[in-house]
C-alpha cells in the first residue's frame, strides 16, 4: 500500500510539473512575440517616416529597404510562426484574427517601401499611408493586449497548478504519516512493549516453578538460575554461586560427562538421587538441552531438575505391594493399567481381563481397542476425561460402560494419575477399574425411583393447590337462597373439577416420561394450555389485578406433552404473579416464535420485582429448592421442575432479570422428532 501511495503522488508530480511546465514555455513565446510586437510597431513607425522623407528628397534612404524585409520577415513569422527567430505561430485565436485583420494594412506600406527608384506611389496611397500605418499599429497595440490577457491566464494556470501540486503533496505527507508512518512507530513501540512483556512473563515463570532451572556456557560459568536453584545448592551442601561464576569445581566428574553431552549438542534426561541437608534422599529427574547461537553453535547448556521423589516413592509401594495387590483386585474385582502415552500402549494386568470381559491370549491392549469396547454412548466423555488428565493434569476419575465378548454391557469405574515430562509432556498414566456393574444398576434404579416421586409430590404440590383454593373459594359463594348464583357456582365447580381430573392424568403421564410412544407425543395447542391456566389461577389473577397478554401468532402449536407445557407455564406465571411489584399493576407477556436456527422459543416476561443475578444466582434458582425470594413460601420446586421437563423435551431454559424492573425466561425447544427426543430422554 505504502508503495502505490508513492506511485501516486510522483504521477501527480509529474503531470503537474509538465503542466506547468508547458505553460512557461507558452507564456515565453508569447513575451517573445509581445517583444517583438513592439519592435514591429516602432519599425512600421520608420517605414513610414523613410516613406515620406523619400518622396520629398526624391530618393530612398538606403535602410528602408532592410527595414521593409525585416518588417515583412517578422510579419510573416507572426502568421506562420519562423524556427529561425524562435517564434511560434500565434496559438491565440483573437490575435491571430486581428493579426489577419491587419495584414492588408501592413502589405500596403511593405508595398510602398519595396518600390523601386523608377515608382513613384500616387497621392491617394501618400494619403492612405498614415491611415494603414494607424490601423496597423492600433491592431498591433490590440494584439500585444491580447497576448498581456492570455499570459496573465497562463501565469494563474501555472499559480493553480503549483496550489495543487503543493496541497496534493502535503495531504499525501499527511495520509502518510497518519495510516502509515505512525502505525509503524506504534508498532515498533509495541513489539518494545510486548518484548519487555515477554521477558517478564518468562522470568515469572522461571521463579513460579518450584523445580530448579539453570543454565552454563562450555566454561561452566553459571549464565542463569532461578531461585528453586539456590534452594537446591543449599539443600545438597552446595555453597551459593552466583551469576558470572563458575560450577566446574562444584560439578562431581561423573556429572560433568551428561554437561559434556549436552555442549556435543544431545538433548536428554537423567534420573539423580541426592541426600538433602536432614538426611532425606531426594530424587529427581535432570533434563539437558543444549543452547546454540544464530550460527547454530552450542554455547553451553540448560537444565531443568524435578523432584520425583514422591513418584519414586509410589512405584516403591507399588512394587513392594504387587501380590496384595493381586490379591486384592480379584476380592474387589479390580484391575489396574498402565498407560504409555506415546505409543498408546496399555500394560493390563490379569485381573483386568476379566474386569473388562475380555481374553487375555487375544485381545490387543492399546488404546484405539480400549475405545473399541467402551460403549458408544460413554466413548466421548472416556475420551474427554482422558485428555483432561493428559493436558490440565486432573485426575482420571469416570464410570463409564464397556462391552464384552459376549456382548455384555458393564459398568467401570475408571481412577488414575497421569505423569509428564520437565516440559510438560505427559508420557504416562497409571491407574485401576473396577466391576462396578451391579452398584450401578442398583443406583440408577434407585435414582429413577427417587425423581419419579419426587416430580409426583410436587408437581401434585404445585399444580392441584390453584384449583383446591378455587373450590374453597366457591364454597364461600355457595348461597342456598340464590338459585342463580348457585348455579353458576356449581358449574364452575364442575369445570375446576374436570380440569384438576385433567390435571392428575397429565401428571401421571409426565411421571411415565420412559413409556412415552409417538401417539403420546401430539402438537400442543398453547392457547387451550393458556386458558386451562387462567381457570386453574383465576383467584390469583383477579386478586393480583395481573393482565396476561399472549401472542402466540407465530407459533401457535408446539410439538411435546401438554402436561409439561401447563406445568411450565403455570409456574413461570405464578412466580411472575408472587413476586410482583407493589408500585405497579402486574403485566405478563407469553410469546411464542421460531427462530433462525429452527427451534421454537417460548419467552415469557414480566414487570415484577426482578433479581441481582449473577452467574452463580442464575444456575441456582433452578435448582432443587432454589429460592427468587425469601417474601414467599414456596418452596423452591417450581423451576427446578420447569427446567427439568424443558430438558425431557429437549429444551433449555434462561433467564434475565433486573431488580424493580422484571424478568425474561426464554424456553428453546429443538424441533427434532419424537425419534430424536426420545433418544435424548
């Protein structure tokens, strides 16, 4: 870009210096011309003199006749322009056409200077000649005014290209210091900033590190260290050394040799076991890497020390405890592995065979083959708890199923620990499974039990307390005296009756979630939903004065269970109703549409008291006994189980919320098939 930006302005320079240019050489043809013009008038001034002084003398000055040819040559040069004396034919066209005009005029007295001796002009051209030479010199003057006129033109020609060349030049400067120049200066001055950034980032980590880093030249001499160095020269009886000094006399020989190998140019790792200050044997792991120059010469070495005591101290036990171990994996129906990273090789041991189900003498234990019998369904969490291990250095802890030979599904309980490398590279894992395939199914039995109850008591609690207060609220207008109000008390009886009936069989099918066939799956017309919920909450609405504005245009049927689209609703509107504000009427909108994605989106807003959510308070009021509020004396269930058949459906649920302003809960539900939802349950 910065390139084309000069292209640009040197055309501009160029264009505009020929321009000007050109206009300086026209503006000095005509000062040669407007020059020449006057010599011309003062030499037809001459002619004429010599004219008349040769007819009273009766004889010819002998100039007037080189005075006439010069008079003749430079009249000619103005019509046709003349390479000898430089001059250029007249380019303007008002004095080309007076130079015209006057042409007659200046032949006449040409004529009359060129005649010979022996010719004598008449008295009627005597007497025109002062009349021709006043025209000429009056057509001269007008020319030479002419020319005055276009030169003056030129010269502001010249003056506007000049303004422009100079403004082109000092905006192009400008543009070029504003989007190039300076960007270049930021730029160096950031790369200053972020090379310092860099320099600090990496001296934290040096000093973060609880292992020992340092480095030497050939020499020995001691380039840089971090301080887990210091504390490891004084932990092994080493005197403190610092930058600039050498190690060579503190470096036993044998060490020396692995410092030789590494300024031979080898990377490598070394296993050491040092006794420290109180007695305690300490082992760790040496890394050497060399260090070059730009010319690719090794100027000396890095090494970083990690204390793998503890590790050392684990594969002891493990060692000493091998036949317990076996022992005890068969009583526990146990196994453990090993596992090489690098090679995706695992070290099974006999019990884990038959953990696994798997035979000893022909199934191949690597990785890929592992995932092989690890049940679809569980593969990709196995995968990702793996690389969690492997990458953020958590423990491997999952239970997850496998297959058998004989097509048998078995749970596992997966636990390990995973090593690495000084740079961080994990190269192993250790750890066991256990059978625990009968815990399992007695758990998840046990848990299935537990949430079908617990949906069933509260879902009873939320959903049949509106139509029991209603009841007892007709009981009170009951009149025996007043026929007609009984009458339409009974047959409000009688359809709160029908809808709480209706109500405990949509229930019973949401508690039976697992029996669910595509004849049970149907388009749930929300505004029939509605309306049952306006029956149901009619006491709450009239009291609370709450106005339930609904546009359902977009998406007026949905597919699910009607029961859980009433439990929904008629929780997110009562929660919108008990924490409505005091200082307004309550308004709540439902509405309904399809977004981009195709799914269906259910948002239900309202001008209530609102919260001061966080991320933490927004996770949390869906949750079992979660709270919006401690002014009411709910007991917490009702977005736990909005959210809970959202998700059967295949849905989630969001919410924002300002305090004294209101809240939004938006449902989105993907349109999948029943196929699809019944998987996902």
């Amino acid at each position: 870009m910065l390139f084309y930006g000069f292209i640009i302005v040197g055309l501009v320079t160029v264009a505009s210096t020929c321009a000007i240019i050109f206009l300086l050489d026209k503006r000095q043809n005509d000062a040669k011309i407007i020059n020449m013009a006057g010599m011309q008038r003062a030499l037809s001034q001459k002619i004429t003199k010599n004219i008349y002084v040769s007819q009273l003398n009766e004889s010819k000055p002998n100039v007037l006749s080189e005075d006439a040819k010069q008079f003749m040559l430079v009249h000619n040069a103005f019509l046709n322009g003349d390479t000898a004396l430089n001059i250029s034919k007249l380019e303007n066209k008002e004095a080309d056409s007076i130079l015209n005009t006057i042409n007659v005029y200046q032949k006449n007295i040409y004529h009359l200077a060129t005649l010979s001796k022996s010719q004598i002009p008449s008295s009627n051209e005597l007497n025109a000649l002062k009349i021709w030479e006043g025209k000429f010199l009056a057509g001269m003057d007008e020319i030479v005014h002419r020319l005055e006129l276009d030169a003056s033109n030129k010269i502001k020609k010249i003056q506007y290209f000049s303004t422009v060349l100079g403004f082109a030049t000092l905006t192009f400067s400008i543009i070029l210091f504003v989007f190039f120049i300076k960007p270049i200066f930021s730029g160096v001055k950031t790369l200053n900033e972020e090379k310092k950034m860099q320099k600090d980032r990496l001296k934290s980590i040096l000093e973060n590190t609880p292992n020992a880093i340092w480095s030497v030249d050939t020499n020995f001499v001691l380039l840089a260290h971090n301080s887990a160095f210091t504390d490891f020269l004084r932990d092994t009886h080493t005197k403190p050394i610092g930058i600039g000094e050498s190690l060579e006399a503190e470096i036993p020989m044998q060490s020396k040799k692995q410092y030789y190998k590494a300024f031979n140019g080898q990377s490598f790792r070394r296993d050491i076991a040092l006794t420290n200050v109180d007695g305690n044997v300490i082992h760790s792991e040496l890394y050497f890497n060399p260090i070059y120059n730009q010319k690719g010469e090794v100027t000396g070495c890095s090494i970083y020390k990690n204390d793998i005591t503890e590790r050392v101290r684990i594969f002891e036990n493990l060692k000493k405890s091998e036949e317990s171990l076996k022992e005890a994996q068969e009583i526990g129906n146990i196994g453990n592995w090993d596992f090489d990273v690098e090679s995706e090789r695992i070290i099974w041991s006999n019990q884990l065979y038959k953990v696994f189900g798997q035979d000893e003498e022909t199934f191949k234990t690597d990785f890929e083959n592992l995932l092989s019998i690890i049940h679809p369904d569980d593969r990709q969490a196995f995968q990702d708890d793996v690389t969690m291990c492997l990458e953020r250095k958590k423990e491997h802890d999952i239970i997850y199923r496998v297959i058998s030979k004989e097509k048998e599904i078995r749970y596992v309980h997966g636990k390990g620990i995973a090593f690495f490398k000084e740079d961080g590279t994990p190269f192993r894992m250790i750890g066991t499974t256990q059978n625990v395939t009968e815990r399992e199914e007695i758990k998840q039995k046990l848990i299935a039990q537990y949430n079908e109850l617990q949906n069933f008591v509260y879902i009873i609690s939320h959903n049949v307390r509106s139509p029991i207060a209603t009841l007892q609220a007709l009981t009170y207008i009951f009149d025996e005296k007043n026929t007609e109000v009984n009458s339409q008390v009974i047959e409000n009886i009688r359809t709160t009756v029908n809808a709480l009936d209706q109500t405990i069989i949509d229930l019973n099918t949401a508690l039976n979630l697992q029996d669910i066939s595509e004849l049970d799956f149907t388009q749930v017309d929300l505004k029939g939903v509605l309306s049952d919920i306006e029956l149901l909450m009619a006491k709450q609405i009239s009291e609370s004065k709450a106005k339930i504005i609904t546009d359902l245009s977009e998406a007026p049927t949905l597919p699910g269970i009607k029961s859980y689209y009433t439990n929904i609703l008629y929780n997110l509107i009562n929660n919108a109703i008990s924490y409505r504000s005091e200082k307004r009427t309550p308004i709540i909108k439902i509405s309904t549409r399809k977004n981009e994605a195709g799914e269906f989106v259910i948002r239900v807003s309202d001008n209530g008291m609102g919260m001061n959510l966080n991320n933490e308070k927004r996770k949390k009021i869906f949750d079992m006994y979660g709270r919006l509020s401690g002014k009411t004396q709910g007991k917490g269930m009702g977005l736990y189980l909005v959210k809970t058949q959202v998700s059967v459906m295949n849905g989630s649920i969001n919410v924002e919320s300002k305090p004294d302003e209101g809240s939004i809960f938006t449902i989105n539900l993907k349109n999948k098939t029943l196929s699809e939802l019944l998987v996902t349950s």
